[in-house]
C-alpha cells in the first residue's frame, strides 16, 4: 500500500470508502458468524429438549413394560395353575375311565366265554357238515377248472368252415348301426360328375345258383368243408374288438376289412393251397383288398413291370426329353379312377388283375328299406330316373339307388371290370356287367335276414360266404375284350352325385317309416348243404355237367362268361371256329399258307417266341427250331415290316373275347404291358403301349434299341418296332395309340442271383459294359432293371427309357441325346467318365444284394 500522506484528496477520498466498506464486510460477517452460533445453539438445545423427551419417553415406555410383565407372570402364574387344575381333573377323569374299561373287560371276558361255550357246542353239531362242504368245494373247483380248460381249448383250437363263417356272422350281426345326425357323418357339397350310366338295371334272378355253384365245387373237398382249417375263436374275437359303430364311410371301410374282406382273403388263401379246389375252380393265385387301382407304380419304369412277367405267359421318358404333364393323359370316359372307391386284386404270376369294385355307403346315407324298395324290379335311368318328377318314398328310393348302382358303374367299365358290390354293412347289392355293357345285373342280400335257422345253405348267406363265392365267380371269368371297352364308348352320361341327390330328398321322405318289401332268393339246387354233410361231395364229372338249365328268363346273355382257367383249359383242345374275330376273315389264308396247325391256342397259355426267333425274323436269318411256337411261322420267317403291317391290322378287328392281345396288368409312368400273338404266323410276344402324349418318348426308346441292335438278344432284348394302332386300344382308363414290340427279356434277377452269386454280378458287369462300347449310357444301372432268361441263362438289361448315347458316337438325328454341357466340362477336369461312374454305382448295387 502507497503511504497516506502521498495520497491526493480524490484518491484519500476512495481509499477510505473502500475501508469503510471493508469494515462494513468485516462487520456484517461477524454478525452473519453470530447468528450461526446462535442457531447452532438454538438448534443443539431443541435437540437436547427431544433427546430428553425422548429419554422420558424411553422410561414411560419401560415402566409399561415392567407393569405388562409383571401382569404376564401373573397370567403364567393362573394358567399354571389352571393347568395343575386340569390335570388333576384329567387325573380323576382317566382313573374313571379305567375303572369303566376295567367293568367293560370283565363284561367281554364274559361275553367271549359264553360265545366260546356256544361255538364249542355249534362247532360239535357242524362238525359232520364241514367234511361235506369241503368235498363239494373241492369238486366245484375240479370242474371250474375243467371247463376253463375246456374254453380254452375251444377258443385255440382251429375250426371247420361252419364255425368260421358263423362266428363272423355273429360279428356282422352285432355291428351298432348309428342313424343319429349328430352322430353320423354328413357329405361334402360337390358338383354333379358326368358318369357313364347303365340302359338298363336288372334283376340278376339266377344270382343264388351261380352262388351255389361256387360252393357245390368247394364242397367236394373234404378237407375245406369239414377239417378245421380255419382261425381260432381268439382269433375270431380280437376281430370283433376292431370293429365300429357304422357312422362314416371309414369306419364301414375299417369293420368291412376286419370282419369281411380279410376273412374272404384268407378263404381264398385256404382254397389255393387245395390243389384239387384250386383246379376245379382255376383259381391263378390269392386275392388282396386295396384302396386304388393303380396296376402299376407310377414312380416306376415300365420296362421294371416289363421284368415281372413270367415265361409261360423300356420306357418313359429321357432327362434331356421334354415330360408331358401325366394331366395330359387322355382318359376314356367314365369315373375310372377314383381313390374311395375300393377294388379286390387277384395276385398271380401275370401280376395284380382287378376283380371286383367295391363302393361302400353307410347305412345312415343308404337303408336297407331304400335298397329293398329301389331295387324291387329292372329300372331304366332314362325312363325311371333321370330328369323325372317324381314324388313319394319309392321313387326317392330308386332315384338313390339308380344314382350308387351308376357310382359304381361307371367305375367299372371305366376300369373294365365287371364285377362289383355296394355294401352298407347290412346290405349287400352284388353287380356284374356281363357280354353288353349298357346293362348291369344286380341283386339284393341282407345277410341278417338272408340268415334263416331253418334253412339249409343258411351259412351261405353270410356276408362273408356271399362275398367269397362272389369273388370267386370273378376268377372264373375273363377279362372284357377290346369290343366290348368300345362298347363302353356308346354309353350315355348322367350328372349325378349321391351325396348332392341324397341332400335333395326331403327329410320327411327319407325318414318315412317303412316296412321293407325284401325277400331273399330262395337257393334252389342243394336238398342239403355243402358245408354241412359230405353226401353232396359228387365227382368232378357230375358236378361240372350239372344242369344249365335256368328259370331267368330275362338274362339274355346267358351264363357268366366262363372262368379264366377254365377257359383256358378248354381251348387247348378246342378247334379254332375263327381267326380273332369273325371280321378277321383277310387272315386266314395267310394263315393256312404259312402251315398253321387249325387249332388255335388260348393266347395267355402260348409261350413266348425265342429271341433268336424274333431277330431271325427282324434281320431276315434263319428260323430258330428251338422256338416253341415254331411250327406256326412255317417255312420261313416274314419280313419285320410285314409283321408290323399284320399285327396291326389284327389289332385293328380282333377285339373280341378271344383276341390274340391281352394285357398283363403290369403298367408304368408312361404304358403298359400286353401280351400278343400274331393269329395267322404264331409270333408271340409283348408290346409296350403307350397314349399319343407319350410317343415321342416311346420313339425315342425305339431308337435307342436300333443303336445297340447288335446287342438284341444277348443283353437286351429284341425290338421289333412301332405301329401306330388303326383301332385305340382300350385299358385301365387309359387310350393307348402305339405299341412297341419286344421279345420277352425274362424274370426279375433277383429270384436268380442267390443261386448264382459272384457269377451273376460278373455276367451283369460284362452286360453293363458291353453296353457301354456302344456308348450308350443307362442312366438308371439298378438291380431293378436287370432280367434273368431261363431260357438263354443269361441275364438281360430292360427300361432304356433314359438311356444317353456319347456324342463321341451321336445317335443319328436324336438331338436329346445329345451330352450336356456341364458334363462335358467335368470330364474336362479329369474326373471319372459317366460310364464308370455307372459301373461303380451298379457294383455297390450288386454287392448290397449279395
């Protein structure tokens, strides 16, 4: 700080207010420090004064406490001496209490003295009754013992064909029938579907004697009709536990198939195990029940079904190959294929042969009063049914009859079957479709009325023997011709649904309360069962020439056609009276020239020709005398275009009955399998028959065949060529308009390969290859595809429908075979050739099946 003195007036004039203002501060701040201090103070002494009142507190508070213990102990204080109180109460209590049980103990000693003196004497006066009680008990429980033994063994031991058929007749008659709404299924809305519907529906009045001829052949073995056989009653009874209440479709589809169908499968089992029945009744082999008609898997390559054929009796599609879409398919008209409708197999060595459709309706959809009064008489559609007004319960009744029995029709000549059965679980209407396909005979069976106790051929009656007969009269006949499937095409088309007629009836109507006008058909011709006495067992003679005679005036085409094996039997003897058809005049000199023997054999028995036959033929060579069918090519071969011309005109006018083409049910993706014989020269082999969308591809296969022609008949087998057909040939609803002709290749390889073990593989290694050296790749080397010729032994490559040919060696003008680009660059990376890798694949095939 400057000295004061040195300070003029202005600056002595600040310096002193700025130390009156600093004096100001200093004041106002030891104000400020004593106002704190005595709020400091304030504030201590109210803290003291809680503190203190809270000390006070503390001490009021602890004197409750003591004056609150103080009053506990001397609560504890009474309630011990309640306590004592009570105890001693309870003291005197017990000691009463044990006075009182000590008075009830000398009372029951008591008591039990006087029981035990009256038991004694009770005991004494029983004692003569005791041994004989025991004795009875002892025998009651001898003979409980021995009639469990008895069931039992009843129940295990096999039975006769009676008590087969009446134990599931008994299941049949117990099935529950549900008829309530709310418990029943209802059908879905659909459109009316064009079907293909019968001229006429009639009554088939010699039904039970064709049903009695059945059963009058089985009753000649003594074996089948009194040797118990048959399953056990436990057998019988864990069926009936499978049973429903028939309130759907499905569950008349499941109890149909536990208590009916494989009951008849394994009759039919039964049966062709008797060597004797299975002649009598030309039975080929057993029967099986499925849910679709597909003859042939379609994932599957023809030439594969090709391999199933057997001795006495390739394909669809290549990758580069445009596929047709399977929609594409023409379809013959009809309702041929569809899946709720059920069809009965029959397995042989020709492969699955549809028998008998089967249309399931469930009796709350279709009564036995609507069955008994809507099929009482012959009914034509056009004048009965279709586009009538008509009122009442009967006509509403034909009206859903008419509409099942066209469901299932039309089903059968879409399929070409001819026989067929609608069944409700309590009735039964039995369909054939005989020579005229606009007819279709039928008749009505209710196995629990049909089931008389009175009556002799009552078993007969039961679903299950009406179905087996059934299905045996469908083994015994053959197939539809081509004649008759174009017959088919002149068929009529009805819009129906039966679900849509069934919700047009009003429920009144339906529900009309009716006596049922059915009477079953009396079984003429037994004085006594089959199945129940062996007086009926009459030779083979006398009963194949029983009497034909028949009352069914109105059954203008006579009998059912004749049986398959029958059939067949006859014909090996049987002059030939035509060559096909009788419209296949034009053959028969040629027939005569080439030295045709006159009597004709039933194609489906006559062998296959050889395959050096069919290559002498093809290449102009020498005949093969090893050919079984070599004395009807006489002299010298025909040239391959003047088969190809022949067969195709026979196939153009031999379509009837005993046509020299038949199919052998083996069907792929793209065609099926049939059998042929050139009538006039004896040739006999198959044809792969395609639908016009499909005869690019089989083209495509044909050329592959004349790549590898010097292969035929070695490893593959002999191409003859395609005809495209003057005449469509008609089959499991398909149009087929070109055949390919092959020679037979042989059985699958696998039947063989056990046998022949490191050989088999070696020799199918070496077909492979030499496949190869013509640069034709298989695209599809499985065991599959691979036949064995019992005749050559050796085995043959099929279904070269995806076959490639290198372009190392193209294949004429064939652009889909033609290697692909990407395939070119891989080998160009030095990986393995597409040949080798097939080699491979092939070896690791082989060696699987080893």
């Amino acid at each position: 700080m400057e000295n004061i003195d040195d300070l003029n007036p202005e600056e002595l004039r600040r310096w002193a207010l700025e130390q009156k203002h600093r004096l100001e501060a200093a004041e106002a701040a030891l104000l400020e420090k004593d106002r704190k201090l005595e709020d400091e103070e304030r504030k201590r002494k109210e803290e003291e004064g809680k503190r203190k009142d809270e000390e006070r507190k503390r001490k009021e508070e602890e004197g409750k406490r003591k004056d609150e213990e103080r009053k506990r102990k001397d609560e504890e204080r009474l309630r011990k001496e309640e306590e004592r109180l009570r105890k001693e109460e309870e003291r005197l209590r017990k000691e009463e209490e044990r006075k009182r049980k000590e008075e009830e103990r000398k009372r029951k000693d008591e008591e039990r003295k006087r029981k035990d003196e009256e038991r004694k004497r009770k005991a004494a006066e029983d004692h003569s009754h005791q041994q004989d009680r025991r004795r009875e008990i002892a025998e009651n429980i001898a003979l409980d013992e021995r009639r469990r033994r008895e069931i039992a063994e009843k129940s295990s031991r096999r039975l006769t064909i009676q008590e087969y058929l009446e134990s599931y007749h008994s299941i049949d008659a117990s099935v529950p029938i549900i008829t309530d709404p709310t418990q029943t299924t209802k059908g879905e809305t659909t459109n009316p579907v064009g079907r293909l519907y019968p001229r006429r529906i009639i009554q088939w009045h010699n039904f039970s004697e064709k049903q009695e001829e059945i059963w009058d052949i089985l009753s000649s073995s003594l074996s089948f009709s009194s040797q118990p056989l048959f399953p056990s009653r436990q057998a019988v009874e864990h069926d009936m536990l499978k049973i429903k209440p028939l309130n759907s479709e499905m569950a008349l589809h499941d109890t149909q198939v536990s208590t009916v169908e494989s009951v008849v499968k394994h009759l039919v089992d039964i049966v062709h195990k008797d060597p004797s029945l299975r002649s009598r009744l030309g039975l080929q082999g057993t029967v099986e029940f499925e849910s679709h008609t597909n003859l042939g898997s379609t994932d599957t390559s023809l030439s594969y079904s090709l391999a199933q054929i057997p001795m006495g009796s390739a394909a669809s599609g290549i990758e580069n190959l445009e596929q047709p879409n399977q929609a594409t398919h023409q379809k013959v008209r009809g309702k041929g294929n569809r899946a709720d409708q059920f069809c009965i197999y029959s397995t042989s060595s020709h492969g699955k042969i549809p028998l008998v459709a089967i249309e399931y309706k469930p009796p709350h959809k279709l009564t036995q009063v609507q069955v008994a009064t809507g099929l009482t008489s012959d009914i034509e559609p056009d004048r009965d049914v279709i586009n009538q007004n008509g009122e009442g319960f009967e006509f509403a009744s034909k009206w859903l009859t008419s509409a099942v029995v066209t469901q299932l029709f039309s089903y059968m000549v879409g399929k070409g079957i001819q026989y067929g059965y609608v069944c409700t679980g309590e009735t039964f209407v039995f369909l054939n479709i005989r020579d005229d396909p606009s007819c279709v005979y039928y008749s009505v069976c209710i196995p629990k009325l049909d089931f008389e106790d009175d009556y002799e051929t009552r078993l007969h009656r039961t679903a299950v023997a009406q179905v087996f007969a059934f299905v045996l009269q469908a083994t015994r006949s053959t197939p539809p011709s081509q004649a008759w499937r174009n017959a088919v095409l002149n068929l009529d088309v009805w819009c129906v649904e039966y679900d849509d007629i069934l919700k047009r009836i009003p429920e009144t109507v339906r529900k009309e309360k009716r006596v049922s006008p059915y009477k079953p058909q009396r079984w003429k011709g037994f004085k006594r069962s089959p199945i129940r006495t062996r007086s009926r067992c009459l030779p083979v003679e006398s009963v194949t020439r029983r009497s034909t005679s028949d009352d069914d005036t109105d059954d203008h085409d006579g009998d059912i056609p004749s049986p398959s094996a029958d059939y067949v039997s006859r014909q090996k003897d049987k002059p030939a009276t035509r060559q096909g058809t009788g419209s296949s005049k034009g053959q028969s000199s040629s027939s005569n020239q080439q030295g045709h023997s006159g009597n004709r054999q039933n194609v489906q028995t006559r062998p296959f020709c050889t395959h050096k036959c069919l290559q002498g033929m093809a290449l102009g060579g020498p005949m093969d005398q090893e050919c079984p069918n070599a004395l009807d090519h006489g002299n010298k071969h025909i040239s391959q275009q003047e088969f190809l011309s022949l067969v195709r005109d026979q196939l153009a006018v031999d379509l009837g009955d005993n046509a020299d083409c038949i199919p052998l049910y083996l069907s792929g993706a793209r065609g099926s399998i049939f059998k042929v014989r050139l009538s006039s020269h004896g040739y006999t082999l198959v044809a792969k028959g395609v639908q016009k969308v499909d005869v690019a591809l089989l083209s495509h296969e044909e050329d592959v065949y004349d790549h590898i022609r010097n292969l035929q008949g070695i490893f593959v087998p002999v191409c003859l060529g395609i005809v495209d057909l003057i005449e469509h040939y008609y089959y499991d609803g398909g149009i087929f308009t070109h055949f390919l002709f092959m020679s037979y290749a042989g059985q699958p390889a696998f039947k063989f390969m056990e046998k022949a073990k490191g050989d088999a593989a070696n020799e199918i290694i070496a077909a492979f290859s030499a496949l190869h050296q013509y640069q034709v790749l298989h695209c599809d080397a499985e065991l599959r595809n691979i036949v064995y010729d019992v005749r050559t032994r050796k085995y043959m490559i099929v279904d070269l429908e995806r076959a490639r040919v290198n372009p190392c060696q193209p294949l004429g003008t064939i652009g889909p075979n033609i290697q692909p680009q990407k395939e070119k660059q891989t080998l160009a990376k030095g990986r393995k050739d597409p040949f080798t890798q097939e080699l491979e694949s092939l070896q690791m095939s082989l060696s699987r099946c080893a």
